[in-house]
C-alpha cells in the first residue's frame, strides 16, 4: 500500500514540476499573449499548452509506473483520477479566463496521458 501511494505521489509531483516550469518559460516565450494575470486566449498558445500537458502526464504516468514496480496501470489511473480532482479545482477557478474548449480538453487528456505512461512503464 505504501508503494501505491509513493508511485501515486511521485507522479503527481513529476506532472507539477514539468506544468509549473513549462508555462514559466511559455510565459516568458509568448510574454505578448498573457494578461497581467498570467493567462492567455491566444489558440495557437494554449494548443501547446495542452500538447506540453499530454507529455506531462505520460512521463507522469511513467514515474507512477516505475516507482510501483506492479499494478502499473492500475496506479496511473489512481495518479489520472487525482488529477482530474485536482484539475477540476483548478479549471472551474480559472474558468472565466480561458475558453471552455481549453479547459474540456485539459481535462479529458488527464487519464489517458497518465494511462499511456503506464503502459510503458509496465513493458520495462
């Protein structure tokens, strides 16, 4: 149980890390199409937003596979579930600033980003 946990954790902690420096440099890249705020309805930027947050949670779902070392699967959807609760919190707080097809593909890429990874991880 505690490895669950730890792989769970550990993948959560990966995908935080690669989200918070990957929009600090988006931030900085694409400074014109960000509000005082720090958000942006510019398309092109936030469809990379969303391909960085695809990559994010496969390699998220790779760390929560290689850190369970079982289940595999299994664990990357528990670290997928956590994350659509956690990213339903996020998105409904900020839900005025971006456009609603952002947010709807934000979440719904979640799960199977993490689910990829852990598949992978699950073939090492």
């Amino acid at each position: 149980m505690g490895r669950a946990v730890l792989s769970v954790l550990a993948g959560f902690a990966t995908w935080t890390v690669l989200w918070l420096t990957q929009n600090a440099i988006l931030g900085s890249v694409f400074s014109e199409h960000f509000d005082e705020a720090g958000f942006t309805t510019a398309s092109h930027v936030l469809a990379i937003v969303l391909i960085l947050s695809v990559v994010d949670s496969i390699v998220a779902g790779w760390i929560t596979g290689v850190v369970a070392k079982e289940k595999e699967v299994a664990r990357t959807v528990a670290l997928g579930i956590v994350q659509l609760a956690v990213g339903l919190g996020v998105q409904t707080s900020v839900w005025e600033q971006m456009p609603l097809w952002y947010h709807l593909s934000f979440l719904a890429l979640l799960l199977p980003g993490n689910v990829v990874g852990g598949l992978w991880a699950a073939r090492r």
